[in-house]
C-alpha cells in the first residue's frame, strides 16, 4: 500500500521561484509542501553571486511590494549594495547587490522554516498524478515520489530550472547533471513529455570560480559599493546588515583573446556538440569572440562569492571550452597568472516547457491545477524565476480557495510583461529582463512599485499589518509633501510667487536643493516626525532620499506621466475585451491558415493580448472583434 500524504498545494523545487511559491501560498493560509532534490541547496545561486541589476531590480522590488521575500532576504546578506544608471532618469535606475552565496541559502531556508503551514521535504519528484475530466480535460490530483510515496494536493507549481534532462558541457565531456554537482530530473522530465505539452531545449553557462588568495588583487581597479546603498525591500530598514567587500574590475589581454580563437571549436557550442539554445544576453566569453571579432578587449568583472570564503566569482567570462583552456584563458590576465581554479565553468542544456502552453495565471492550459514557474517556462535569472515563482504560488492558492485567479498587466509591472511575453510570444531562447521590453517605463519605477502592487499584496493576504501601516504611512507623508510643494511659494528673489513645485520641473533644480525652503513645515507636521528625525543627519537616510527623489520625479515627469496614464487606459480598455474560451479561429474567414493555428495554439484571452502575438495585425484584431459578435449570437441561439 503506497504511502500517501495530503496537502492543499505542492511545490516542486526550491530554487528563486519555488521559494516564492511555497512562501505565498502557505501565507496564504493553505497547507504547502514543497519538495526538492536536496534541502542544503534551498535558493542555491547557481552562478552569479547577485541579485538585481538592470530591469532584474524592478522584479525584486515587485516581488517585494508584492509580499515575496527575495528583497527581504537579499537585503539581510548583501555584502556590496550599488543602485545602477543612476546617470540616466529614474525609469531606468536599479538596484543590484553581492550577495554572501552561502548566507542567502542560510536566510532563505531559515524564512521558509519560520512560515506557518509550510512544509519543505527532501525527495525527487519523478511523476505527476493526474485524473481525467469533462470533455478530456484533465486535472492533476498530486505527485510521485522516487521512494513511491504518492503526494495529494488540489494545485501543483512545478519549478525546476535547467533540472530537466539537464546535460553538462565542458570541453568534449558531458553529462547528465541538474547543475554542477546535482543529479538531473531525468524521470520528471520524462513524465513531462508524456503529458505532451510543446517543449525547447535551451542552454545556459557559468564561468570558472578562483581561489582569491591566488590572486594579484593590485593588478585589477577596485568597485566598491555605494557609500549609502539602496536596499531592495520596502520593509528593510536597515542596510547594509554584513561587513561590505568590493568587486575588482579585470579585462582580457590580446593573449586571452588568441587562446579562445585557437579553441573555439572545442567549445561545446561551437562544436555542434550542444543543441540547446543559449541566452544572448548572457553569452559565453567564446560567443563574445565570435559575434565582436574586432573587439580587442573585454570587460570582466572579479566577484567575492562570500564573507567565510576565498573563493571569487568571474562575471563575464562564462566558457564551455575544455579545462585546460579554461586555465590558460584564465592565466593569460596580469593578476591571475598564478590562479588556482576552484570550479570550471560550463554550459548545460535543460528542457524547458513553451510558455504559450500556459495561461496568465501560470496555470497550465491543459491540465487543471498544474502551475509552472521559472526557468522551466524558459526564462533566465533568479530575478525573472522569482516573480513567476510568486505569482504561480498565488494562484495556486487561489485556485484551492476556489477564488478567481490574478495577474499583472503590462502597465501594473515588470512581472506582467514578463508573463504576458512568455505565454504570447513564447520564447526560443532563455528570456531575460531589460526595461525596453517596458512600455510604460516613466510608470514602472523601482520607487513605486509598492503604490502599484502592495494594495494587491494586501488584498491576497501576503502583506502583514505592520508592512500595511508603514506603506499607508508613506503613502500619507508623499501626499502631503506634494500638495506642501504644490502651495508653498519663493517670498523674494527673481522667483518669488513661484511654487516649489514649479521650481522643481526646472531639470538644473533637485528636491535636496530646496528642501531648506520647505523642512521646518514638514517638522509642524506629525505625519513627517520619522522623516524630520532623519533631517538632522548631515547625509539624508537613504528611506528618506528614496521618498523625496520618488516624489521629486512625479513632480518632474507630470507631464510624461499623464501621457502614459492615457495610453494604460487604452491597453486597459483592450485588456478588458475577452476572447471567449468557446472561440472558434478556424471560423473566421479573412485570417490566414498560419494566424488561425498561432491563434489557437496561443489562445490568448483577450484582444489586448492577441494584438501583441507576433504576426498578429491590427487587421485581424478587429476581425476576431467581429466574430466573437457572429460566433456569440450562434452560441446564443
Ligand atoms: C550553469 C548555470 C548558469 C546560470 N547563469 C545565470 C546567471 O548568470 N544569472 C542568472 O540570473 N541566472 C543564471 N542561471 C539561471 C538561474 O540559476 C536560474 O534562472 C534560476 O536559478 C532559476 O530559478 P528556478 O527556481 O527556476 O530554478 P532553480 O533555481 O534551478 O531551482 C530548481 C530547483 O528544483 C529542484 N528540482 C529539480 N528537479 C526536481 C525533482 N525532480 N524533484 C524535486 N526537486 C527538483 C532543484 O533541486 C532546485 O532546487 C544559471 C543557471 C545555471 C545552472
């Protein structure tokens, strides 16, 4: 008698998105499990030592707002904290930190073990439990277990990044592996294709891992962080929290450059050893030489990988060339010449399943109660694996409560126009985030993303009373100090009678510059009391700045802000068209063969969506907006 257990949702995974998963769902007040290979690699970095960066800050902060834990738990470990284009507007500015490796695995595991109805387990996950339904829709009922144990649960997140039919590339050898060091999921990969759903075989690599005591650190310019760092979580009120370390800036020597050319071809994507596709924003040190043949340098950067340890990370240099290449490659640079390599890098290819197979919510299209979040959907980075992570958790817990599910447009987040990419336009190699993939940047700022999303946090139950207090708290104070700015005039000078607020659209004028002008009112008022405490530092606290600038640039940007409200009310207004399930494409004359199949593979739900599917004309949009009138009125008969 197989032995069986029951629980309201399973996460399969504990990596960035399976964390967020579990971690809402038992918030949410259900009964979670979440399974994985091994419970010392919960969160485990599988390459570089950072969270954030370009465009990935805004999904942290998202997250955050949200209710995740990924700032949270970045913030308590970060070891190098340095807020990006902060030369370029404030659309653009993102928040990036180091992070202690080891420690992150520590934090992340010590915040899933304190959530009630959590429940994380040691096994491998090796099928999925499935009853049929109606009409030949299916619906899953729960997972197997290597050991045989048969887990219930009325939803399930599977989210296991580049586990499935994982194959490791180094040089000519390869094999099987999850990661380096951890088995592959070759048995739930298996299973997986038996449900039939389309797949792609992506690649990812990682570069080689030095011991820094090996190194010449004179030799390389030193980055530290920002004297005042920018935390990622709202709720943060601290950082930095450990001893703070800087990076080293290192460049590769006409020597290096030779060495690659000469063995490229034993490189496992240049040998046509590797069928997967790899990501173009993260390519290979040998990619680089391929694709900027005249490019006599290139920038790399020296990372610590810990505080309790030597070992350094080489951001930019990830290579699948042999071993002994990767040595000589790594000896040609004044500094390393006497490195000793800890790890060599390598590629590995994953199957990933096609996001189109899956609806907004995350949900399987095809089988009931099936969610799939992270790298499996064909995604790169923790970033990008931990608000599908979150949001797959949500509606798995919605789905068990019964309640509706929930999604993010493109102009709520960063998270809605990564999904809404992923199941419109699927994705053939790994998908990464860059803020020109935003339409509404001005809108979707690193500062605001708690007025934007942490009602709806709320609203789900992921948000508790005091993170509520403090964001209605903040929200009150930026009110306030926009209708201060709006009402408070110069009494002399040449721009006396101006507002402040009039002052400040000048792009020469700051908030900082004016705020002698203004902070005695802010101290008559009680709801700046925390605010006005820190005015007495001769350096602002950085919660402090963050909340000037974020109202600094709605002043600033009014204008350019408005436009866009304009232009969300209309991607709103098509967002609110549905595309009825029961629509039939293959009946609408006018739309060629090859639209009609993208459509119904696609399947989009509203017009908003259909309009955004690759090939799909506005043309054809208006004609599904006039057959789903024709094929309603047959229903309706
Ligand atoms: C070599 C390499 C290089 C990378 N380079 C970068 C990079 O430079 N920057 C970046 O942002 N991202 C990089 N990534 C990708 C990054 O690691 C992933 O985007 C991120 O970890 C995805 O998170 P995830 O939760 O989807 O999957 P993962 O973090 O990979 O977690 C998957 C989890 O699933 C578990 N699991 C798998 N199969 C089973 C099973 N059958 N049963 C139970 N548990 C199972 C595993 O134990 C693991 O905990 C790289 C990944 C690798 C492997």
């Amino acid at each position: 008698m197989a032995f069986t257990e029951q629980f309201d949702v399973l996460v399969v995974g504990a990596g960035h998105a399976g964390c967020e998963a579990a971690m809402a769902a038992a918030r949410m007040g259900l009964r979670t499990a979440l399974f994985t290979l091994n419970l010392d690699l919960i969160a485990q970095m599988s390459c570089n030592p950072a969270i954030g960066g370009i465009a990935k800050g805004h999904l942290v902060r998202e997250v955050d707002a949200l209710g995740g834990v990924m700032g949270e738990v970045a913030d308590a470990v970060g070891i190098q904290f340095r807020l990006l284009n902060t030369s370029r507007g404030p659309a653009v500015w993102s928040p990036r930190a180091q992070c202690d490796k080891a420690l992150y695995r520590v934090k992340m595991r010590e915040v899933l073990e304190g959530q009630p109805n959590l429940f994380i387990k040691q096994a491998e996950v090796v099928d999925v439990v499935l009853e049929d339904i109606a009409d030949g829709a299916r619906r899953i009922t729960g997972i197997r277990l290597r050991d045989s144990r048969i887990v219930h649960a009325g939803a399930v997140v599977i989210t296991t990044g580049t586990f499935l039919n994982g194959l490791i590339h180094c040089g000519e050898e390869r094999y099987t592996a999850g990661r380096s060091g951890e088995p592959a999921s070759v048995l739930l990969g298996e299973a997986l294709k038996r449900l039939g759903l389309r797949e792609c075989r992506l690649k990812t690599g990682t570069p080689p891992r030095l011991d820094g005591r090996t190194i010449d650190w004179s030799r390389f310019d030193e980055q530290p962080g920002d004297a005042d760092p920018t935390p990622f979580s709202f709720r943060t009120k601290t950082v930095p929290q450990l001893r703070q370390v800087s990076c080293h800036i290192a460049y590769t020597t006409p020597e290096t450059l030779e060495i690659i050319r000469q063995n490229v071809h034993r490189s496992a994507m240049y040998s046509g050893q590797i069928e997967g596709i790899g990501p173009r924003y993260c390519p290979s040190i040998e990619d680089k030489i391929v694709k900027f043949p005249d490019k006599t340098q290139h920038q790399f950067f020296l990372e610590p990988e810990g505080l309790n340890t030597h070992e350094v990370y080489i951001n930019g240099m990830s290579t699948s060339l042999p071993m002994e290449v990767q040595a000589a490659m790594v000896h040609s640079i004044p500094g390393l010449e006497m490195a000793e390599m800890l790890r060599p890098g390598y590629a590995i290819e994953y199957d990933a399943i096609d996001p189109t197979e899956l609806d907004r919510s995350l949900k399987v299209k095809s089988i009931d109660g099936l969610y799939l979040a992270g790298q499996i959907n064909g995604t790169s980075g923790y970033e990008e694996a931990a608000c599908q992570g979150l949001m797959a958790g949500i509606n798995a817990a919605l789905k068990v409560k019964g309640e509706a599910p929930f999604w993010l447009d493109r102009a709520d987040g960063y998270t809605g126009i990564l999904i809404d990419d992923l199941i419109s336009k699927g994705t053939n190699e790994p998908y990464r985030m860059f803020t020109s993939r935003a339409e509404f940047r001005l809108h979707l700022r690193i500062d605001n993303a708690d007025r934007r999303l942490t009602p709806k946090g709320r609203t789900l139950g992921l948000i508790g009373d005091e993170a509520w207090a403090d964001y209605e708290a903040k929200q009150a104070r930026m009110v306030a100090l926009e209708k201060l700015l709006a009402t408070e005039r110069l009494r002399e000078g040449e721009n006396k009678g101006q507002t402040l607020a009039q002052l400040l659209k000048r792009p020469e004028v700051t908030i900082d510059q004016l705020l002698p002008l203004f902070q005695d009112k802010l101290r008559e008022d009680d709801r700046f009391a925390a605010m006005t405490a820190g005015l007495r530092d001769e350096a602002l606290p950085s919660w402090v700045r963050n909340e000037l600038k974020s109202v600094e640039t709605e002043i600033k940007f009014s204008g350019y802000l408005d436009q866009q409200r304009r232009n969300i009310e209309k991607l709103k207004k098509a967002e609110e068209r549905s595309i009825p399930e029961w629509f039939d494409y293959t009946q609408v004359s006018g739309l060629s063969r090859e639209m009609k199949e993208k459509l119904g593979r696609v399947r989009p739900a509203t017009i908003g969506q259909a309009s955004r599917i690759p090939g799909v004309t506005p043309a054809a949009v208006s004609l599904i907006n006039i057959y789903i009138e024709i094929q309603g009125r047959k229903q309706a008969v």
